[in-house]
C-alpha cells in the first residue's frame, strides 16, 4: 500500500475564516500534490497486466526455473506471441517481435530475452542463462497435404447438386488453407477397394459441381476394403506429409458376406490394429466427425437400399507422423488450420499417438498463485539443487479461516491433444493420498516451461505429517461422443449414428495402448508441515 501524506490543514490557524499559510507555500504545495497524485496515477495504470507484462513473466519464470530457456519453453513463447499479436503489436517495446506476415521475428525474439530483467540479473553475476537458438522444435518444411476421398455408393450423396454443400464447403476449407501455407502441393486421390489418382488439380476440384462423378469412376464402388485404404495411407505417409481420409467410416468387406453384424464389426476391430500396430510408435492419428447433407441412397452393412434425405455424420481422418502433427498442432504457421472445431459441420474428435511428453508432462506447484489456499513453500531442497520444477513443499498449513488447502498445479498437456471439454473436466481426474484431496478446477493457462493447464487440488481436511498426492488424467474409451455415435443396426438412417464406428476406432485404440492403461499420465507431489 501506498500512503500519500497530507498536511493538517485543520489545524492551521484561521485568519478572517480562512487557512492562514503563505501563498507561495500554497503553490508549492499544491505543485507536489498534483506530481504525487499523477505518480499514483501512473503507478495504478502501470500496475494492470497487459500481453507485454505476461510475456516478460513467461520469459522471467522460464530463465529463474533453471538458468536457461530450451526449445520447448522457447516455442511456448511463439505460441503465446502469435495468440497475442494484435495486442503486442501496439506494444513499443514489443511491436518487432511480429513480422508484417504475422509469424515471429527470431532474432528479435532472442533479442528481447536478453533485454529481460531476469536475464540481466543473472548475467550480472556472471550466470548468463543459455538459450535455443533453435527456430522451430518442430520442423521447419511446409506440411504436404494428401486428400483421399472414400469413392463407396454410400457416399456418393454428400455432394449431390441439390444438397446444402456442406460436404464440399468443408473440403474446400481444409484443401484452400494448406495451399495458401504451401502453394500448388496437395494432391487428390480416391479409395475404395484400391487408391487412385484423382485426376484433377485444385482449380478444377473447386469447379466440379459433383466430385463423385469423377471419383466414382475409379476403382470399385461396391464397397471398402479400409485394411488396404489404412494400411496404404500408412505406408505412404512420410517425412512432412499429412495424409486425409475422407470417409463415412461405415466398415463393409465383401469377404465377410453372410456373417452377423456382429462378427462383422469383431473382424474390423482386429483388423484394425493389425493394420495400426507396425505404426503406433511413429504415427499418429486425429478423427474429426462432422456433419453433411446427405440425399440419395444409404446402403446399410447388409448393403439392404433405403432412400435418405437429411444430414448424416461423416468423418476426416488426419494421419501423418509425430514430428509431423507436433508440427501442425504447434507451429504458429498453422494455428487457423488446427482450430478444426471451426470447420462446417464439426461435431467432436479423437485423437490416437503415443508421445513421451504426454505420458510424463511437464508439470510444477505454483506456490505463489493467487489461487492458493493456506501456507506452503518450496522444499530447500529443490532450490539448492535449482531445480525447473516444484514439486516438493514445506511448512504446508492449512487456510486460518476455513481450514482448507488449496494446492495449484501448472501442467502441460499439449501433446494430449484432447477436446478441451475433457481436459477441463474435474471429473476425468482421480487423486490418491492422505489428504483426501480432489481436482475442483481446471482452467486454460499460459505459464512457463509451456504449461498449458493449471490443476486445483482441494481439500477440506489436510493431512498432517510428511505424506504425497498423486493425480491421474483417467484413460476411458470409447469416449461418450463414440459411444453414441455407434449402432449395430442401420436399416434406418439417422443424422446422428454410424454402423460400428466402435469397433472400428476400438482396433485403432488397442494399437496405441497394447497394455490397457487406464490413465494418460501420473502426477506426485509430496508435501511436509
């Protein structure tokens, strides 16, 4: 607090009613208090946080946490200046951050890391922290995006003349902003029973009134064999391409004719990891389920004909390597792409991978955030040995005026990779200990190290003594958007439901985790009075 001192006026003997002081005392006075008063004005405006301060504060917890700022912790500041470009822009100090095409100027970028206050204090004492000069983590070629678009009878009516165009909208949308990232290099293909080319360049793709009347024309239309469609895209996805299936998803295989639905949907989830399982350590795949017109002739498993006009789901399967999605989910060249949710039509996603850093994620106590409850520091351990993160805390008091305990916890959890209503959802994390604590919030955070996520640990009761928590992210699947999306029955069509979609994305899943996990990642703090 701030307190301004002001003369005792009221006790200044009056002279004919009025204050007797000099004039000239007056002036002066007055003088000094209107500099005070605008010196508090400037310290009250200057107090408010802006994108420049959090910024300054991104870089200062990075360099303080262990002397250094790494590749990762580096790209988590790109991420946070193209987020906030518009504010940082009209910022002086931070106007050369942002090239004039929108990307991060790098040299300007290290330049203003070393103009940080905390990393002046440290080089002052001859502890100069080290910095990545590394311009991207990830890689720095353009993504090459392959469409290939699922030729079956039952698609066919996505893209009819009279729809609501949808279908076509949101495929023009995805093949638009990977040309305009890097020009003239998607190609087009089309699978059913084999994979073809699609014969037509982009211009061209966008003039077509009807797509499937050229893609109907290659290969066989009957059905879909997706163990050669995957296994194809697989194998022929590498180095920086991204590979798009476009497809309905609904399995049918004329080998399996006469067989029950049942028998049929077992035979493509063991399909389906056979054909994932040499690939679950080196790619990875996002399925977003949209929504289209649809008017024409739906063929249900048993290929039984009914007429259906209406919307009905379909499906984009993005499968590209890891160092490849890491590209397209944290390069700042693709932020407007990877907002899928934006897309005509978009309805919910999944995604299947195997990241280390998912598995064991970044994660540290924020000991002094406005969110805690009660009294607790950082062990002394931990700052001789200057460790990055906090993870161990003393002298843990509950709060004096209801007893609780409230214990922060900043997270990165971008290599998840999971819808936001998940991640932010109390509910989806367990936590074991003494204290009987529990995750009351999850909330959307932007901190050091590339966190992305800050926990709320609570409980009423503490423990006492020296004791751990440890926090799980549960591992369910299918999630509930699959799960209702499914049904072993199509005769009848309907805007919401795929046949077997289950089953199909179940082979998926058991490729990615062979051992049944039933949770994502582990946390453990340990905790002493």
């Amino acid at each position: 607090m701030v307190r301004l001192y002001m003369p005792d006026l009221l006790h200044l003997p009056p002279v004919n009613g009025m204050l007797n002081f000099p004039k000239t005392q007056f002036m002066h006075q007055s003088r000094l208090y209107l500099w005070l008063f605008l010196f508090l004005s400037a310290v009250g405006l200057s107090s408010c946080s802006n994108s420049a301060d959090d910024l300054d504060t991104q870089i200062s917890e990075s360099l303080e946490n262990d002397n250094a700022l790494d590749v990762t912790e580096k790209d988590a500041l790109r991420v946070f200046i193209v987020s906030k470009s518009k504010e940082l822009s009209k910022e002086q100090k931070t106007a050369t951050l942002i090239t004039p095409d929108g990307k991060v100027s790098e040299a300007a970028l290290t330049a203003y890391i070393k103009r940080n206050r905390s990393y002046r204090k440290l080089s002052k004492i001859g502890k100069a922290p080290a910095i990545d000069e590394s311009s991207t983590a990830t890689s720095s070629q353009p993504i090459r995006l392959k469409l290939y678009l699922e030729a079956s009878a039952s698609m066919f009516p996505y893209d009819v003349p009279g729809g609501n165009g949808t279908f076509k909208r949101t495929l023009n949308d995805v093949l638009t902003e990977f040309d305009a990232v890097n020009p003239g290099q998607p190609k087009l293909y089309v699978v059913n029973t084999e994979v073809n080319d699609l014969g037509l360049s982009l211009p061209q793709f966008f003039k077509e009134n009807n797509i499937f009347t050229v893609a109907k024309t290659k290969g066989k239309t009957t059905s879909t064999d997706f163990e050669k469609i995957f296994s194809d895209i697989l194998s022929n996805t590498s180095g920086n391409e991204l590979s798009v299936l476009v497809s309905d998803l609904i399995y049918s295989d004329p080998s399996l004719t006469g067989m029950s639905a049942q028998k049929t949907l077992d035979a493509a989830t063991s399909l389906l990891t056979t054909v994932f399982n040499p690939y679950a350590g080196t790619h990875s795949m996002l399925v977003i389920k949209l929504e289209g017109g649809y008017d024409g002739t739906y063929y249900s498993w048993n290929n039984a004909k009914k007429k259906y006009t209406g919307d009905r789901p379909y499906y984009l399967c993005l499968i590209a390597r890891n160092e490849t999605m890491q590209q397209l989910y944290q390069d700042a060249t693709y932020e407007t792409i990877r907002r899928f949710d934006q897309l005509p039509g978009y309805e919910n996603s999944w995604f299947f991978g195997r990241d280390s850093k998912a598995i064991m994620p970044f994660y540290s106590i924020l000991v002094t955030d406005p969110a805690r409850k009660g009294r607790f520091k950082r062990s002394d351990a931990e700052i001789r040995n200057h460790d990055k993160a906090v993870r161990s805390i003393t002298d843990v008091q509950p709060d004096v005026a209801d007893k609780s305990l409230t214990i922060p916890i900043a997270v990165d959890l971008s290599a998840l990779r999971l819808p936001a209503s998940l991640l932010t959802d109390p509910s989806q994390y367990e936590v074991v200990g003494k204290d009987n604590f529990r995750v009351t919030a999850v909330q959307p955070y932007s901190g050091a190290n590339g966190t992305t996520h800050k926990l709320l640990l609570t409980t009423s009761k503490p423990a006492r003594g020296e004791r751990t928590a440890t926090i799980r992210l549960k591992r369910q699947f299918p999630p509930r958007w699959i799960a209702n999306t499914n049904t072993t029955n199509d005769t009848s069509p309907d805007a919401s439901s795929t046949f077997g979609i289950q089953n199909l994305l179940q082979g998926v899943e058991r490729a990615y985790n062979p051992n049944n996990q039933t949770e994502y990642f582990t946390l453990t703090i340990q905790m002493k009075e």
